[in-house]
C-alpha cells in the first residue's frame, strides 16, 4: 500500500516528524510488495515478522471478527485489512490483526488515526509472541487505543487490557483481565464466546 512519507495528522509541520522514522517508513513502502512478511515500526525500530500466518492464527482472526460483528452496531467494524495505524509524531506504526472502528473513521487516505479505534486485538503469533505481549503492550496505550486484547494460541488464554494512566516510563495500561479459551470474553462493550478457538500444534 501507498502511504504517504511524514504524513501527520494534526501536525503543523514536518518538524514534529523524526528524520529517522520518516526514512524507516519510506524504506517499508520500498518493501511493501517485494518482501514477505509483515513489517511495523516501534520506537526501537523495525519489527519484521519474516513467517507468514498459518491456519490457526488466521482461523482466529476470523472468528473473532465474525463474533464481535454479531453484537457490535452496524455503524462499527472488526477490520482486518489495511491500512495501518500510525502516530507520526511517536514514530510508531502498526497493524493490528482485529481494529474495533467506526465506519466513518475509516475514510481516511493513508494510516487509521489509532486514536480513533475502539479496541486493538492481536492474535499472538507462533515466531514472535513477544512483539504482541511486551511491544505492543507499551505502544498501543502510548497511541491512545483505549483496549488492548490479546488471544495466544499456543496456551489457549488470553488478556484484555484497558484503562490507560500516566506511569514514569509512558502511559501503560492499568487493568489487566485475563481469560482461559471456553470462556466468554468483554473486549471493550462487546462480550463474546472464545468456544472453539484454535490452539497451535
């Protein structure tokens, strides 16, 4: 996909944007089509996760998606596509495999404000689970995304994290609810069964 370098929402110019970050995300437009693998930026760097994802980890993100569309309003989406969510002036971009977004936030030409998600969900994957659980943990309250839910297969449970308060090293989520697959799940407003979610092998 094409986005656009140094594009920043809310800013008034392009010096609150990082040399460095604006040259990281016209490396990742170079890559986009040429190299396999899923690429997001985070205030240590480029994350490459080189794998792409198998059966269990797709079979989850579509389940979810299709049970929390069930009970949420018509006007919300569980999207799974591009584009990602970026904030410019942290110089950080990523791409949650479940954005919980209004429709009408979704008009937008280049990266989700993450401001504007509902929830954040990822389903943690099999070559790299600390990119969800200690990467992503620290960068979605830094962008502001309210909920944070995480569903691992490999032990067949799962957290959701939300209420965002100041700490010493950056916002960081302050409640922690964690769930065994079987149970019923809250992700934000919506509850939803994880009965029948796949485990990795």
């Amino acid at each position: 996909m094409t986005r656009a370098p140094g594009h920043t929402r809310g800013a008034s110019a392009m010096t609150t944007v990082s040399p460095l970050y604006r040259t990281m995300r016209e490396a990742l437009d170079r890559l986009d089509d040429t190299v396999p693998g899923k690429f997001e930026i985070t205030k240590e760097g480029i994350v490459h996760d080189m794998m792409a994802p198998g059966g269990p980890h797709e079979l989850t993100v579509l389940r979810v998606r299709k049970r929390l569309e069930k009970v949420m309003p018509e006007e919300l989406a569980a999207h799974t596509g591009e584009p990602d969510v970026a904030d410019d002036t942290q110089g950080v971009m990523r791409h949650p495999d479940v954005m919980v977004i209004a429709e009408a936030d979704m008009e937008v030409e280049f990266s989700f404000d993450p401001r504007t998600l509902l929830a954040a969900i990822e389903v943690v994957s099999r070559s790299n689970p600390d990119n969800d659980w200690v990467g992503k943990l620290r960068d979605y309250p830094l962008l502001g995304v309210p909920v944070y839910a995480i569903f691992d297969p490999r032990t067949g449970s799962g957290a959701v994290f939300s209420d965002i308060h100041a700490t010493p090293e950056g916002p960081r989520y302050a409640t922690r609810k964690d769930f065994f697959y079987g149970e019923d799940v809250t992700i934000a407003e919506w509850t939803i069964s994880t009965d029948g979610l796949p485990r990795y092998p």
